[in-house]
C-alpha cells in the first residue's frame, strides 16, 4: 500500500457490492478484507489494492466452486 493510494470506506465498498454495512464489516472482523482503523469515530478505511485483492481472491474462488459443482453434477 502506498501512501498516495486510495482508500475507501464501509460505505464505498458495501455500494459496489450491494451488500451492507455490516456485512463488510464481518468481513473486515474475519479477516477476509484488510483494513485499517483510524479513531472511534472514523471507522475503517479500506486500501484499493486489498479492495482488488478481496474481489480476486471471491472471484476465484466463485469460479472454482462453480466448477466443482458442476463436476459433481456428472
């Protein structure tokens, strides 16, 4: 992460997804997307690259149980 790169906020990353809030949040507590807390109030803020990097790693994932399923299904 670089000190120039953008970071987004719950809110920003629950708008593209189309999911809520909270469940990015379960997301961040899990450990599943990186992120970072600045002060109470603030809440977290969320790197583009660990964004990329969260929807790479669901993508493949997606793709790689699709095709289990569909292997099974045979």
């Amino acid at each position: 992460m670089s000190v120039l790169e953008p970071m987004l906020t719950v809110a920003d990353i629950a708008g593209h997804m189309g999911v809520n809030e909270q469940t990015v949040r379960e997301w961040i507590k899990r450990g599943e997307l990186q992120a970072s807390k600045h002060g109470s109030r603030v809440g977290y803020r969320i790197a583009k690259s660990a964004y990329d990097a969260f929807l790479a790693k669901r993508t493949l994932t997606s793709a790689i149980s699709r095709q289990l399923l569909a292997a099974s299904t045979l």
